[in-house]
C-alpha cells in the first residue's frame, strides 16, 4: 500500500501531496492525519519557509475542499509553534509558522 501523503523538500519549500488518486484525493481520516501530521513537522523544521499542498492526478480538488484542507495545516502550524513556546502565541516562539500555498 502506498504512503496516502508525500513530502518533498524543493529549497526551503515542503511539498505535501495527497497520494489517492484512485480515490480522487477523496479526504479520509488517515489522509487527514497525514497532513496533519506533516503539516507539524513543517512547523517544526526552521528550514521551511512555505509549505506546497497538492494532489496526485487524477484529482478532484474544490476550492472549499482545498480551503479545508488549508485550514488543517493552519491550525497544526500554529498549533506546532506554539508548543514549541512558553507563551500562548506563535510570535512568541521564535520560530517563524511557514505560509501555505494551494497548488
């Protein structure tokens, strides 16, 4: 079985893709937590400055599934920052969250 979420480093961009095209990128709780996942560890890496969200083709991407899925990745870099802080917000981290781009 394939990995349901690829990560590529291109520079100081991560590309994340979504791996089902037989599915169509149809979101599904382990492709969720993929991203999630990957999205953290994003946030983690100082050496990412932007991170890449795509699918595999064939994909069915909406605009509101990717405004979702754009969400998720918000909510786990900012969530990533600010564990990695002794104060309740990301600015206090030292650690710059990384912008996310829809491909």
């Amino acid at each position: 079985m394939s990995e349901v979420v690829l990560e590529q480093r291109r520079g100081p961009a991560l590309w994340i893709t979504m791996n089902r095209p037989e599915k169509l990128n149809a979101l599904s709780g382990e492709l969720v937590e993929g991203l999630r996942a990957a999205f953290r560890r994003a946030a983690a890496d100082d050496e990412v400055k932007v991170v890449v969200l795509t699918g595999a083709e064939p994909s069915v991407l909406r605009a509101g599934v990717m405004a979702s899925l754009a969400m998720i990745g918000v909510l786990a870099l900012l969530g990533a920052a600010c564990s990695k802080s002794s104060s309740s917000t990301p600015a206090g981290s030292g650690h710059a969250v990384p912008a996310i781009v829809i491909s």
